[in-house]
C-alpha cells in the first residue's frame, strides 16, 4: 500500500527531473580498482547492492554555490534540517553540516577517500572546510554501515571522494548577487596535475568570500517574529524592581528618568518595544582559504604510495544585538546577586533596587568572529600479493586531521565592573560623578545611568563596563588502518570475496571559555549562565571483517544471487566493546531487475563533549512535586516520598530561580540502532538508458544519548521514589528548591523513522540533442518513537509518546531534487527543482503574546489557534510547501574554456514565515532559500 501511495504521488509531483553520468570505469590495473562507499571489498559492483545516491561534479558544479556543504544540503534529498549559514545565534556558528534521515548531524559518518574527517566535539562533521575544488564525487549512503565503518554511521555516509588523474591546468572564477543586491560570493580555483606510467599528482588552491545579509534587509525577517508586533520581544527602557511599592517600574519613553514620576507600573502591552532584528545576520558571512596536494607513485606494478595534503582555513561572523544585562539580589546568587545603590547618583527612588533588566544599547552590537584552522594528511601504502594462485590487495592507511578554532566576540558587560558602577557614588565640585564616596573614590570606575533610558549610557560608561572576550576550541582524530581484501575461493556461481583489517582511531579535543565566563563574571543574556571547560580524549580498537557469496549465477529467475555480510568489534577506552554486524542480499531475477535487502546493526560512540563537557549553570523555575498545585496537595504517595527526604510538609514552589547545571556523564553507553532496508533497481531493456531505484528504509535508535530535563529528576526522585535521581537536586534548609543537576544520560525508549526513496534516471537523444533526466524523491512515512505508537499512548519509561510527527516543522513528508540537462555541441542548459513539502508548525507562543498583549487580532496569524489535540489546547499553523526552480546556461568556448550563468530561485518563491519562534531571530526554515533571486556567473579555462 505503502509504495502504490509513493508512485501515485508522483504522478502529480511537479518536480522536474536531474543529469546522471555513469561511475567512470575502473582501470585495468588492480591497484587502482575502486572501493565503492559501504564495503572494504575492492573491484566488486557492490554499488547495486546499497542504496546510494551519487552526485558528480557536474551535479555540483550547476548549483552555482562554491561551499560543499551548501551544495550537499542542497542536492542530499535525505538531508534533514541541518546547520548552516542561515542560522547567526547558537553555538557551532558558521559550520554546515549532514543531517541524513533528520536523525542529528552526530549520527551521519563524513569520509573523505574513505577516511574520516574531524569532527566537532559533539561529534558532528563541518564539511564545508572541505574545498569544492578539491571533490571529484560524493557518495551518499543511506543505509546504516557500523559494521563497515564504525561509530555514527547510523543514518548512513557522505563519503567525499577527491579529484584524481587530472592532466593539466584550470583556473575557475565565480561570482554571484542576489536580487536584493547583496549576499554577494566570490570565488577563485586553480589546479594543476599531471599523471605519467605509474605516477600522479594534483595541487590546488581555493580562495572565496560570501558577504552577509542583514535580517533587516527583508520582510520576513525585519522583526523578530514576523507579524507579531515589538511589544511582544524585549524593550530597551530598563525594568526596575522597587521594593517599597512591591511593584516592576519602567522608565517612561521622553522622560529623563530623574524622578519616581519619570516611571509607570511594567505593561507587557507597551513596554518591550525593541527589535533586535535590526542588528542580526540573516545569512552570516564567510571567508575560505584552502591549499591541497595529493599524489601517488607505483613503486612496481604491485605496490605504491599515495599521499594527501590540505590546509583550510575558515573564518566566518555572527552579530547579535546589544547584551542585555541583568541582575538580581533577591532570587540570584554569585556574581549576578547585586542591586543599584540607594546612594547610586542616577537613582531617583531612594532606596536600593534589588532587580534589574535593561537592554545596553549604548554597547553595540556583539560580534563574534570565528576563525578555524584545518590541516590533514594521509599516507597510504597499498600493494599487491599472491598466494596460493589468489591475488590479495592489502593497504595500510595513516590519517591525521586537526582543527582549531579561535573565537573573539563582545563587548560584554562584566559584573564585577557593573557592581561597583551601580554602587554608591557622588558628584564632585566640578559636577563630574564619581563611583565610591569622597572618602574612598573608586579609580577607574565610571558611575552607570540605567534609569535615564538608552541615550542616557554615555561613551564613557560604556568603556568602564565592556570588554571583549576568547575562546579555543581545538580537535584531533588519528586514524591508523590495514586491512586486506581479495578472492577468497572460488564457488560454482563465482568468486568468494572477503576484507579484513584492524583500525587504531584516537580522538581529543577541547573547548577552553574565556576565564570571565568560567567565572560567571561575563555577563549572559539567559541569566547566568556560567560555562566550565571541557577537555578529553579516547581511543579505540577495532577489527573488521566482509564477506560477498555467490550462491547463484545464470540460473532460470536467478541471472545472480549473492549474500553479504560484515562485522565489526570495538573496544573504547572509556566504555568497554561492542561488536555489530549486518547482512545484505543481491538478487537479479533477469538481467534488468535487480532486488536488495540489508540488515545492519549501528552504534554511536558517546562524543567528547557527551563524556567530558564542562559544567554550565543557569536559572530556572521548575514544578516541585512536593508543593501544593493549585492549592492541593501533592499525592499521599508522593507526599510519602517527600517526608522520608527531610522535604516539610507544604513547602512552597519557588519563588526565587532554582540553579540549574549542565554537565557531561562518563558512565555513558553508546547508542545503538537496527535499520532495515529493501529495495530494487530496474533498467528495462525496452526502454534504453531508464534507470529506476526504490527503496524502502527502517531505521530505530536505542538508548539515545541526551541532556535530560529537569522534571525527569524530580519526578524520578519523588514521585517514583529513585535514590540516584535523589542525589542530583539539593534544597535550601527551609525545604524550597536550590539545585538541580541534569547530566546526559542514555534515554530509554527510542526514536525510529521509516521512509522511502526514489531515484529516476533517463537519457535520451534526438535531432535536437542530448537529453539527461534524474528525479530523487524522499518520502518520510514515519518519525517518532520506536514502535510507532499512537500520540498519546503511555511508553514503557512511562512518559507520553508524541506520536507520528511527520509533517511537524523540520520533519518533511517529502522532499525532491530534480534535473533536467540538455546539450547541443558547446552549448548546455540544465533546470533544477527542488521541493520541501508542507509542513505544521506549533502556534501556541502566538496565543500567548495575542492575549498578553490584548490583541485578539493576532490570532488570525496562526491557521487554526483553537486546534484541540487529545482534550489540550494545541494551536497550530500551516507553514505552505516550497518548491524552487533554477536555471543554468553554459557554453563550451573554442579555447578550452567554458562559461556558465545561472539564476537560483528563479521565480523569486519566498519562504513561509514561522510563527513558532515567538520572539525568536529564525523567522523561517533555515533549510530554505533566501528572499529573492540568485545571479551567478563563473568562467573556467583549461590550459
């Protein structure tokens, strides 16, 4: 039923179709036999067996983009929401990542030639300082391969394959605007190789740039939540607490702020009036340099040597808006447990103001500014042997990749300078202020005026407060690998072939916060966050076996039939082993049709950042079990509970921000997975150059490595009555909550997604041309607990599943690339689509703000704001499909160049706004393309 649906789906689909080009032939000599991405076993059509999509250079090349990681979000159908350079607040800014299945970037293995890159220290790969000059083709697997590779290959591999045996110079410039006259690229390649009778080597370089976007710059992204009005997202006339009245006061827009009488009671309706759009990147910008060399040398006819080397370097931007800054003596402790002096000269209430938020735009903007440094190499040593009448080819493989990053950003206020800027001062003779008293000047301090508005924070208070801060973030994989592949015996329908080998990978890193924010003196807009450094290594050791059987060949309904299978054991340092397998099947009825089927066990190694991630605090007011709701007690169970643990009898929920700290778990296990996948591939004989892929895919994940909330502790503490959980929260001597630990732990339960993909290849020609068609489709069918049980129904943890959410924001249940390429001599001309299918997202912050700010109106915002979902309110709104189309033009000049124009979102489709941010700096997919069109131009010349 299940697959009917797809293909009636695509009958109606609007999605063009794509170029394909055959994988280039292997070459008749052994040792340059191709190893296909999801086996060990050199020289064998194993592509077939695996779902893959393939993506050429030219596939890469007609996007008109010049980051790899650009062009693989864009081109990658089973790509989910990933990180990218639309996206300017959170951390890992300026990365792109692979998100297959939308199972996180953590859990999609990166190759380049078959050899892992570095990744970040939460385990996910940034491919764009891979540079686009340096690939020849990508391989994408989207099937799980542990067994074939080891840790995070759970939703498959993007193996990157570079350029090889290239004759010659090319230099290509690049050059696109958008239509809004900026997001401006720039882009420079130049290579050079030359191959003789056993020998070959390539180096190049890659320089390029791609300017910002200023969220102001459009529509959608103007204001923070598009639609919404500014009362609703923060204001910049300060709130102050005045004990006296009982009351939160704010400072009267005109009003010198001199007098009680300059300020009015807090209006939610009026007084957080500030966009901060106005100083954000939509699209941040970038620079990239890189420099690569790679050779290789045939010692004999049976053994050579192959090395590569790269360099890049990353720098790339963020800008927020002011800091806004806060403290608070009452709830608050630590550097952040201060108020405004009561002698303070700015003060007209008094009497100290224990509470304070104001939002310091006299600072600027912060900026932060990236740069990140990657050096690879690889040395490989490949030959050839025979025993007992079988050739065996054997390799040995030594891989080192490491990056570091500097990250400067500010200006931040810091807390100790605040404390004392707020603290008691005096005006001297001269009517100059001054912080401290006559009898004991503070030097160097600079009186603060909070209370006069933004206008009122002179140049001069800004420099006594400010400062800018650094971080290094640093990471290293050594990757040692031999292994051995070949023909193992020959069996009545064929060859046996087998691979093994035995892998040494070691992996460290670190992330060192400037010492202002270990302290918590670094002023912080979540309240108090506070960030310890986080610094760790580990190793492990694996041995890997495959094995490909015919066990039919030229047989009636059995043109082929083969088995494979694969193993891998592997023991880590920090958790012990783990040994995971899978096995696939190959079977050709007749010569056109082709069905497949894989099994494979998957793991995930915890990350460095899951094992050794430095602790960071924060404030919270979480639901103490032990405390009246509503007026009623807790349950007489859960009351139980609490009075064995010291907790009185109707202790209050808090009042004051509970502590809440982040931390790492060294007793973590990996996350483990089973995939399923079966599917066909079909070239009909009566239709030539008709390629036809579909395929099925189960994926279900285990033991899910997260950062747990603080309910789950608390519950698990006193309404279920676990001692461990206990341990994590602590409580001040009157009862009330204090302290809460949430650490990362392995979830029980699961997650689990089902899908199917399509791939349609055509080629054709006629008196017009040479015509080439490729249509790959990604069908989501299911996302969401493993099981696939109803919303609502009760899981074994006993949490509440959330059902199917396939078609909720960031799930498509369909996403299509599609190419349609044509040529006539010099000429070529190719249209792309690319669909995202609709998708609903959450609206309830809509409601909220609508009746916070008493305007009913704003309701009409959200598609259905009285959506009920199992008795609850659940507000929602449909964010439409999107389907783009780009052009591209290109024509092949005499003097062995070629020149190639293009327009990206050609009919200018703008993204839907989100309405789900409610207040928020992403006002839509950061998957989807920007507002307008996209020009570009590029020249390459070959000498």
């Amino acid at each position: 039923m299940r697959i009917r649906n797809v293909f009636a789906s695509l009958l109606v689909s609007t999605a063009v179709l794509a170029h394909a080009e055959d994988q280039p032939a292997d070459d008749a000599n052994l040792l340059d036999t191709i190893e296909v991405t999801g086996s060990h076993i050199r020289g064998v059509d194993l592509e077939t067996q695996r779902a893959m999509q393939i993506l050429l250079r030219e596939d890469l090349e007609r996007t008109g983009l010049t980051n790899i990681g650009d062009v693989l979000q864009t081109l990658i159908v089973a790509n989910g929401p990933a990180l990218n350079r639309n996206i300017n607040n959170g951390s890992d800014m300026g990365e792109v990542r692979i998100d297959l299945r939308g199972l996180g970037g953590n859990r999609t293995l990166v190759l380049v030639n078959g050899q892992r890159w570095e990744s970040g220290l939460e385990g996910a790969v940034d491919v764009s300082t891979i540079p686009l000059s340096l690939v020849e083709r990508v391989e994408v697997l989207t099937t799980g391969a542990s067994a074939i590779y080891g840790s995070d290959a759970i939703a498959g591999v993007v193996n990157i394959i570079t350029r090889r045996k290239f004759d010659g110079a090319e230099l290509e410039l690049n050059a696109g605007e958008n239509s809004y006259d900026d997001a401006a690229q720039h882009n420079i390649q130049a290579v050079f190789g030359h191959s003789g009778d056993g020998w070959n080597f390539l180096v190049g370089a890659e320089g390029g740039r791609n300017d910002p976007v200023y969220s102001r710059n459009r529509a959608i992204s103007s204001t923070p939540t598009p639609g919404l009005p500014l009362s609703a997202t923060g204001g910049p006339f300060g709130l102050f607490f005045e004990p006296s009245l009982g009351d939160v006061y704010s400072l009267t827009p005109g009003r010198p702020g001199t007098s009680p009488d300059d300020f009015h009671p807090l209006d939610p309706a009026t007084d957080f009036g500030f966009n901060f759009q106005n100083y954000t990147y939509l699209q941040t910008p970038q620079e990239r340099r890189a420099a690569f060399a790679q050779g290789r040398y045939e010692f004999t006819p049976t053994l050579a040597l192959t090395v590569e080397a790269l360099y890049d370097r990353r720098e790339s931007a963020q800008r927020l808006a002011p800091a806004n800054l806060y403290f608070d003596s009452i709830d608050l402790l630590g550097p952040q447990a201060y108020n405004i002096s009561a002698s303070n000269v700015y003060n007209p209430f008094g009497e100290d103001i224990p509470l304070s938020y104001t939002r310091l735009i006299a600072m600027g903007q912060r900026d932060y500014h990236e740069t990140v440094d990657l050096k690879r190499l690889h040395i490989g040593l490949d030959g050839l042997v025979d025993i007992a009448g079988h050739d065996l080819h054997w390799a040995v493989d030594a891989t080192r990749v490491r990056s570091v990053e500097n990250v400067d950003y500010g200006l931040n206020p810091l807390h100790s300078r605040v404390t004392l800027a707020v603290g008691p001062s005096f005006f001297d003779a001269n009517g100059v202020a001054h912080c401290g008293t006559p009898d004991a000047v503070i030097a160097g301090c600079v009186p603060l005026n909070l209370f006069g508005g933004p206008d009122a924070i002179t140049p001069d208070m800004v420099a006594n407060l400010g400062t800018f801060l650094h971080d290094d973030i640093s990471g290293q994989v050594t990757d040692l690998d031999a292994r051995v592949d070949g023909e193992l015996i020959r069996l009545p329908a064929g060859e046996m072939h087998f691979a093994a080998g035995a892998e040494r990978r070691m992996v460290s890193g670190a992330d060192l916060p400037d010492p202002l924010e270990v302290s918590g003196d670094a002023n912080s807009s979540n309240a108090g966050a506070r960030q310890d450094a986080t610094v760790g290594s580990n190793a492990v050791n694996e041995a890997y076996a495959e094995l490909s059987v015919p066990l039919l060949a030229d047989k009636s309904f059995a043109r082929s039939l083969d088995l494979i299978a694969a193993t891998r054991y592997s023991n880590y340092s920090e958790f012990g082993s783990t040994t995971n397998s899978q096995f696939g099947a190959r079977w050709k009825p007749v010569d056109d049709l082709l069905f497949r089927a894989n099994y494979a066990q998957g793991f995930r190694a915890p990350s460095l950042f899951d094992l050794f991630q430095g602790k960071a605090d924060y404030y919270g007011f979480p639901f103490d079990p032990c405390a009246p709701k509503h007026g009623q007690p807790p349950d007489p169970a859960v009351a139980a509970h609490c009075r064995a643990l010291g907790v009185p009898d109707g202790v209050a929920q808090p009042d004051r921000p509970v502590t809440i700290t982040q931390g790492s778990n060294p007793q973590l296990q990996p996350e483990t997975s089973r995939s399923y996948s079966f599917g066909l591939a079909w070239s009909p004989e009566w239709i030539h150059n008709l390629d036809l892929t579909l395929d099925w895919y189960d994926i279900q994940l285990r033991n899910a490595i997260d950062t747990r909330d603080v309910s789950f502790y608390l519950n698990k503490c006193y309404v279920v009555g676990d001692p461990v959980a206990c341990t994590h929260v602590t409580r001040f001597p009157d009862g009330t909550l204090q302290h809460v630990f949430a650490q990362e732990d392995n979830l029980p339960g699961g997650e689990e997604v089902e899908g199917i993909d399509l791939g349609l290849g055509y080629k054709f020609e006629n008196r017009l041309g040479k015509w080439a068609l490729r249509w790959d489709v990604a069908n989501t069918i299911y996302a969401g607990e493993v099981g696939q049980p109803k919303r609502g129904a009760v899981l074994p943890d006993g949490s509440i599943a959330g059902g199917n959410v396939v078609g909720d924001l960031g799930t498509w249940r369909w996403r299509s690339v599609a190419t349609l390429d044509f040529t006539r001599g010099a000429w070529n001309a190719s249209v792309t689509s690319r669909f995202f299918s609709a998708v609903t997202e959450d609206c309830s912050q809509v409601v909220d703000i609508a009746y916070t700010v008493g305007d009913p109106s704003l309701l009409n915002l959200c598609s259905d704001p009285n959506r009920v979902v199992d008795g609850n309110p659940a507000p929602a709104n449909h964010v439409a499909s999107v389907l783009y189309f780009d052009f591209a033009l290109g024509w092949e000049v005499a003097w062995h160049g070629r020149l190639t124009v293009g327009i990206r979102n050609a009919f200018d489709r703008g993204p839907p706004p989100l309405r789900s941010e409610g207040g928020g700096d992403i006002t839509f997919t950061p998957a989807y393309d920007l507002p307008g069109r996209f020009y570009y131009v590029s020249y390459r010349q070959k000498f």
